[in-house]
C-alpha cells in the first residue's frame, strides 16, 4: 500500500468523532436567496410536500406567506402547527411555538425566516436559536435566509441598497449547516415578479421598486448569493477530498499556489501571484519548502526568505514554512491537500546545469501532472545564494575549526593501526568494514567535512597498508581499485547521510526547544491577573530563552510610555515611544535606528498596541536569526494578549461598579422622587385653594400663594424628571411607535412650553416643509423632548432672543433644528451637556439640576436616532434631533376612501 495515500489516523478519529456527533443531531437545510421572493419559502413547501406524499413525519412550524397565493396554496395538505399568542406592548402577536414542536414527535419541521428576532420574553432572542434547540433534540429542520441577513455581509449589503437589516444570523449557522439550497432567479424575472404583485402587494410593490429592489441592487445581491454558496461548496468538496484521502487536483476553482524559493526572485514571485489573484478573483497561497541543504543557509538568505512571505500576507496570502527533503514533493502535496490548481515559481535562470540536475519545474510536472505550473520572468539575473555561510552573514568573522579535521584523520590512522595489529585475524574486507564504521562515526560527531577527510585517509591508509604490495600505494590487482572506488563512494554517501541526519536532529531539537517555551509562557499568562505578574513572566521567559535581559514599558492615558522600573544600560525613551506609536521594531538589527544597543519590538493586539518589549541581547548576532525572530514575535504577541486580556479584565470590572453604582443612584432617585410627589401635589392643591378661599384673600396673601403654587410646580417637574430619568435608565420605558407628523408634535410642544417663553421674554419662529414624511415616534416622549430643548433655550438665553425650530429631510434621517441667538455653548461642551446633572456656566435666575438634555438623550437613544449640540452659525447653539426617517405605509387609494364612505353611508 502507498504511505502517501494512507489516511491519517488523527484526522480518521475526528472524521468518527464528528460523524457520532452528527448522528445525535438533527439535519439543518437552508433555502438560500439574494432576496425576497425569489421562491426559497415555495421551494421549502414543494419538497416538504413530496417528502410527505412519500410517508415523511413532516410538520410546518412557523411558515411567512406575505400574501402571497401561490406560497399560501403549498401550505393546504400539510400538518400545521399552532402558533402562539403573546402579549407585547398591549397587543396580542403571534410566535412559533417551539415547545409544541419539540413535543410534536415530528421527524423535520418547517422553519421560515431564520433571521427573525422573536418578541420580548419568548424563550430566545432569535428564531436561529430555536431552531439550535430543535436539532440538539434531533429534529431535522428546514428553514430559509436571505444573503443580507448573513453576518458577515450585512454591511456589505448595506453599503449596496443603502438599507442595512437589523436582524442576522451568524456565519456560523450557515456553514454548520447539513444542506443548503441555493434559489436563484435572474434580476429581470424578479422585477416582473414585483410587479405582477406576486412579491408585495400594492403601494408597497411601487416603494420596494423605487429603494431596495432597483435592478443594480438585485444583481449585486444575486453575485453575493452565488459566492457565498460557492464558498460553502468549495468548503464541502475540501472535506470530501480529505475524506476520501483524494490526492488528485480538481480545477473546480482558480486557486494559486506561490513558490517562494532561496533565491533573489521570491519578491517577484510573490507580487506576481498577487497580481494573478486579483485579476482572477481567487485566493492564493505562499509556500516556502526547507529542504536540508537550504537549513544551512546564512541567516540574511533565510531573513530574506521570511521578508517574501511577510510580504505575501500583507498582499493576502495564506502562508506556511514546509520542510521535508524534496521540494517538489513537499509542493505537489500541498497543493493536493488544498486543491490548488496553479502553481507560481521563479523561471530558472539560463545558466549551463549538470545533466544529472532537474530542474525543480520539470520535477513538479511529473509529480502533479494535473497542476497548471506558471513561471515568472524575472527582470535581472538573481545572485547566487551560497550554502555555507559567509563570514559577514552574522557579524563576526567564522574560522574553520581545524580540530574536526585533525579528528577525522586521526581516527582513519587509528583504525589503520588497530587494523594493522589484527591483520593475523583479520581479513582485508573486514578490515575495510572497520574503516566504513569510523567514517560513520566521525560523521555523526564532526560533521560532512571531516567525514569526508576520513574517507579520503581511510582509503589511502587501506591500499598502503592492507593492499599487496604493502607499504606502497602500488596496486597488483586491477580488482582492487575497483573495490577502491565502491569504499571511497560507500563512505562518502553514508558519510553525507549520516551528517544530514544528524543536522536535521539538532533542528529538531531546537525546534522542539522553541515549541515548549512557547507552551510554558502561553500558559503561565493564562493564568495571570495583573500587569506585573506579565511583566515577571515575560522577563523570566526572555532571559531563559534568548539569555538576554528585557524591560516591559506600558503606555499611560495619553499613550506615552510610562519610564521603566529596572534600568538597562543603553535603554533610549526616544526610540521605545517611536515603536509604540508607530507598531514597528526599532534599535539593534533593525532598519530604523540600528546603532542602538537594544531592540525594541512593539506589543501588537487586536484591538491597539499594548506596549514595548525592550531586550538587551547578549550577543549582537542572536537578533539577526530568523527563528529568533520569529519565536520573538510570538512571545511578543502572546504578551500583547495577555496585556489586552488584563486591560478588559479592568474595564469589566469598572464597568460592573459603575452599573452598580447606577443602579442604586436610579432606586435612590426613584424613591425620593415617589416619596416627594404626593407632599407636592399636596402642596399645588393647598396654594389653588387658598387663592380661591372666601373671604378673598389680600393682594400679598394672593401672592403668597401663587409663589407657593409656582415653587411647587417647579419642584414637581424636577420630582418627575427624576423618575423619567430613572425609568428610561432601569428599561422601564415601553415606546408606542407610530407614524406621526411632526407637525403636530411640534405645535403640542410649543403649546406646552408657551408659558416658560412667554416669561422668558423669548420669541419662537417655526420653519417646517409641508412635504415633510411621517416619522415613527412615540408622541408623548418625543414632545417632552421639544419641551425641554425649548425650555433649555428659555433658561439659556437673554429676554428678547428668537428660537427658530426647522426640519429637514437628510438621507435616512429627519433632522429637527433648535437654534437660537444666544451666548451660545460654552466651548467644548458640546457632549458634556447631555450627561446627567450637567449644567451650563451661564445661566438665568431659573434654577435646575441638569436632567433636561440628558432625558432628551436617553429618549432619542431609544427611538434609534441621534441628537447633538452645535454652534450655531454666528453665534447661539443649536440642538439637532435626528430620527430614523423609515418607510411609512401608503395612504388609502381613492377606491377604498369611497368605499368607506359607501359602508358608512
């Protein structure tokens, strides 16, 4: 049997494993589309009605028809399940019931629309999550997305249609899935579907033409469609390959494959592939194989080598470092592992070659006969890469260590002697065994050079002493230079292997080294809770791994680093901050202030840069090793996550005092405020009835008591802003949304905030189109917004002053405009006067607590929309409401109107 077709064993028990977790769980399908009625729910209900003429246990759980009849017609002859009524806001709405379904004993039940957010207080939050539930109860499920509801591309298709849906489902839904079932339908047929009436009905047809459903839209969306289910397939023919152990190269998909060889041209390689990539649309990989013969290579070849592939992924590449002692063979396996079908490698340069040396293309055609090999010109001749390194590779001159030398030879003499001394017993192939196993040994010990001076000696030494006539290098027998021959080329073969072997051993080794290191520190941070603790850790680990000394400086909230607790010598505060700020390595074996004695490598996380990693290395050359370099990045990293993992431990932290905090501000609020309203009402009816008591009451009583009914009013109002304000912040407001003018929330506000103006001395001018749409707001809350932003403008500025309200139309927004021309907002204020128990630096005699621009917020907040402060043009400030502009149902047609006339008639 071939070894290289055998399965691996690993990947064959997690094919088990997989397939036993598989059996427990119910089979999901998808019905996917690039939009609405494209036919995915139809396509659900036809197959749910074969599987059932056929005997099938199926069961429709929640199915959407929209009105339409055909969709509505598929739903006669199938089991239905009863949905559920639940109470929200004060209406009944019905919910899929996924206790009845569980309870059902149904073997697939039908799904529809796995995007949906289910209403407050079922079970999940969405229906994807029900449906989770009923496949872990091994019930298999049918159901059907759309492509702007996938996670993944929900901005994408909100940067496409303008409209961007609030309800996703993970990616990861969609690719667990057992099936999924592309419906596709060309953008022409679709439109004629709209406007047939076979997708909406009526006005609601007209608007969908007019926004999401213009023919652009539809053909993007339908590109979108078919990648993501291209994606998907070609992850399911990968799966089936490994499988299957299939080693052929399927071209089912554009695929590229980078060479990125020990020579000059690898830059070129690699930004040719990235150009074949984009102009294909495909994705690319870029390999670098490490044969035996390229691990000697000085560290400038190999630190070039890893500058190709750090190039390759900021370019978009897949990467990876193989090794095995075959390029050709390492390359034609990864592409057979990965399916690609086109390989990008360097044109070999024209030079005259041995005729026993093949070329690493010809190689390749024979080993993967079935991959399309694409060479790439590159514009000078390379130079060539030496395989013993230099004496300027790593700083320091390298001398030729006689001693192995000497060693070798010495032991070719001692084995001529101990062969010598047993010639009596001895015969001369046994003799020649001897010497075999000395080049053997001085192989595995000193290495290919001296094993190759022992061969040279033993040979020698052989036909001196042991070969007739003795003592002369003379040879009686033509036999015995053949024999000659076979010793000199059995001795240095085994001499190269042994020596190889004995390489790859120490890379091992070192590689083994680097691998633990890395799994001790990943799990000493893992378990750390502080700063410090990193910092001792990191120190520790550096010093056992690379023997040198390293600083941990962290950045402060101005982000400059703070001065380091431990002084190295030669540390430089200069250039650590300019590694910080700018996420790159700078100091020792770099190209950005290289003179300096330590190096400085910036602590890089996901989200910012955490800090600095300064090393004072031991010796100047260690930083110039690739495989340094690189288990060096990756301390840094995983230093970088640990900070990063610290740092939201802290803000969780802080985040949960101050929700703390919040919440028993709130129920204090909240208490006083009930605790003071009934005394203040207490008090308004008081002061009412002393101004109407009879006797009537003198002018200063009268005044008295209206001053008393004032001051009691006015601390009502604070008394009821604090329980606004502690309702919206504990969740307690419920909006009632409905299409309202703002017209006439504008005219309710000015009617009730007309008395603060009239005493304020300040005049209102409204500015509001008569094309204005209606907007989607609660009526109430929205005009306490208008209230208090005008009477904010009353308290704010002088007798006298004009308040202009506008509106305007602005995108996906309905911006609503208070400006006035008073002193205007103190300078950079501008977010500081909506938070709680803010006030202004200028203000009337009419006194507050802050609380009317922050509840004006919080209700903005929850209607979606936005609301700042600004100057205004010249002087004055200006408060902007912006609301989600929606799309409102259509008007009555002129037939209904008259026939509700009729009806009433």
């Amino acid at each position: 049997m071939n070894d290289a077709r055998r399965p691996d064993p690993d990947t064959l028990l997690a094919q088990v494993r997989d397939e036993e977790r598989r059996a427990a769980r119910g089979r999901l399908r998808i019905y996917f589309g690039a939009s609405a009625g494209v036919g995915k729910t139809y396509a659900m209900l036809k197959a749910a009605h074969d599987l059932h003429a056929a005997g099938g246990s199926v069961l429709v759980g929640v199915v959407e028809t929209h009105g339409r009849s055909e969709t509505a017609r598929l739903l006669e002859g199938l089991p239905r399940l009863a949905l559920k009524e639940v109470e929200y806001r004060g209406k009944q709405l019905s919910e899929f019931d996924i206790d009845a379904a569980l309870a059902s004993g149904a073997a697939l039940v039908l799904v529809d629309e796995l995007a949906h957010s289910n209403v407050a207080g079922s079970r999940h939050r969405k229906r994807w999550q029900d449906v989770e539930e009923l496949l872990a109860a091994g019930i298999d499920v049918h159901t059907t997305v759309n492509v702007q509801h996938l996670e993944s591309l929900n901005d994408v298709v909100g940067g496409i249609t303008g409209i961007r849906v609030a309800e996703t489902v993970p990616d990861t839904v969609f690719d667990g899935a057992d099936e999924v079932v592309l419906v596709d339908v060309p953008a022409d047929e679709l439109l004629a579907r709209l406007k047939s009436g076979r997708v909406y009905g009526g006005g609601q047809a007209e608007r969908a033409a007019g926004n999401f459903f213009r023919k652009g839209n539809l053909i993007a969306l339908r590109e979108l469609a078919l990648r993501r289910t291209a994606d998907r397939v070609e992850g399911d023919v990968r799966a089936w390959r490994i499988e299957q152990s299939v080693d052929a190269i399927w071209k089912t998909g554009a695929v590229l494959l980078a060479c990125v060889g020990p020579h000059g041209d690898g830059e070129q390689v690699v930004r040719s592939a990235a150009r074949l990539a984009a102009q294909l649309g495909a994705r690319w990989h870029a390999v670098y194989v490490e044969t035996p013969r390229l691990q000697r290579l000085p560290a400038a070849a190999r630190e070039r080598i890893l500058d190709h592939l750090k190039l390759a992924e900021k370019l978009g590449a897949e990467t990876a470092v193989l090794s095995g002692p075959d390029a050709a063979a390492a390359l034609a396996g990864h592409a057979a592992s990965h399916n690609l079908s086109k390989l990008v490698l360097g044109r070999p340069r024209a030079v005259r070659r041995a005729p026993w040396h093949d070329p690493l293309a010809h190689r390749l055609a024979r080993r993967a006969p079935d991959v399309d090999l694409i060479e790439v010109a590159t514009p000078r001749p390379p130079t060539a890469v030496r395989t013993r390194p230099r004496a300027d590779d790593a700083g320091v001159p390298q001398r030729l260590r006689p001693w192995p030398y000497i060693a070798g030879a010495g032991a070719s003499l001692l084995a001529a002697g101990a062969g010598w001394a047993l010639g009596g017993w001895l015969d001369l192939p046994n003799i020649s065994m001897l010497f075999l196993l000395v080049v053997l040994v001085v192989a595995y010990r000193y290495g290919r050079g001296p094993s190759v001076l022992a061969t040279c000696v033993s040979v020698a030494t052989l036909d001196f002493f042991f070969v007739p006539p003795r003592l002369s290098f003379a040879v009686s027998d033509v036999q015995y230079l053949v024999t000659f021959a076979t010793m000199l080329a059995v001795g240095l073969i085994t001499g190269h292997l042994t020596a190889l072997l004995r390489f790859q051993a120490h890379v091992a080794g070192q590689r083994e080294n680097r691998w633990r290191a890395l799994y001790e520190f990943a799990s000493v941070l893992s378990g750390v809770l502080l700063p410090a603790q990193i910092l001792d850790a990191t120190r520790d680990f550096v010093a056992r791994a690379f023997r040198a000394r390293a600083i941990l400086l962290l950045p402060d909230a101005d982000g400059r680093l703070a001065p380091p607790v431990e002084a190295i010598p030669g540390f430089e505060p200069g250039t650590a901050q300019w590694a910080f700020d700018h996420a790159r390595p700078a100091g020792a074996g770099t190209d950005t202030l290289p003179a300096s004695t330590l190096y400085y490598l910036p602590l890089v996380a996901p989200m910012r840069t955490r800090g600095v990693l300064a090393i004072a290395p031991s010796s100047p050359r260690w930083i110039v090793t690739p495989e340094q370099r690189q288990q060096l990045d990756t301390f840094a990293t995983l230093t970088a996550i640990a900070l990063e993992r610290v740092h939201y431990i802290e803000v969780a932290q802080t985040a949960l005092v101050d929700m703390e905090s919040e919440r028993l501000r709130n129920s204090l609020l909240a208490a006083l405020g009930h605790d003071l309203r009934t005394p203040l009402t207490l008090l308004v009816g008081l002061s009412e009835s002393l101004a109407a008591s009879k006797p009537p009451l003198s002018p200063m009583q009268l005044g008295v008591a209206d001053t008393l009914r004032n001051e009691a009013l006015r601390m009502s109002t604070l008394v009821a802003n604090l329980l606004d304000m502690a309702r919206i912040q504990s969740g307690g407001v419920h909006l009632q949304l409905e299409w309202q003018s703002i017209e006439e929330a504008v005219g309710s506000a000015l009617r009730a905030s007309g008395a603060v103006l009239a005493a304020g001395g300040q005049r209102v001018r409204t500015d509001l189109p008569a094309d204005l749409p209606l907007v989607r707001f609660d009526a109430p809350l929205f005009e306490r917004v208008l209230c208090n932003v005008l009477e904010n403008a009353a308290k704010y500025t002088p007798a006298g002053s004009t308040v202009t309200l506008d509106a305007r139309v602005k995108g996906d927004r309905v911006e609503l405009r208070v400006t006035d021309d008073g002193p205007g907002l103190p300078p950079g204020r501008e977010e500081a006067i909506f938070e709680k128990f803010t006030r202004g630096e200028r203000e009337s005699s009419t006194p507050g607590v802050g609380l009317g621009l922050a509840i004006c917020r919080a209700i903005v907040d929850a209607h979606g929309g936005r609301i700042r402060a600004e100057q205004a043009p010249g002087h004055g400030a200006r408060i902007v409401i912006a609301l989600p502009r929606g799309t409102p149902p259509a008007p009555p047609a002129p037939d209904d109107l008259d026939d509700l006339e009729d009806h009433h008639d």
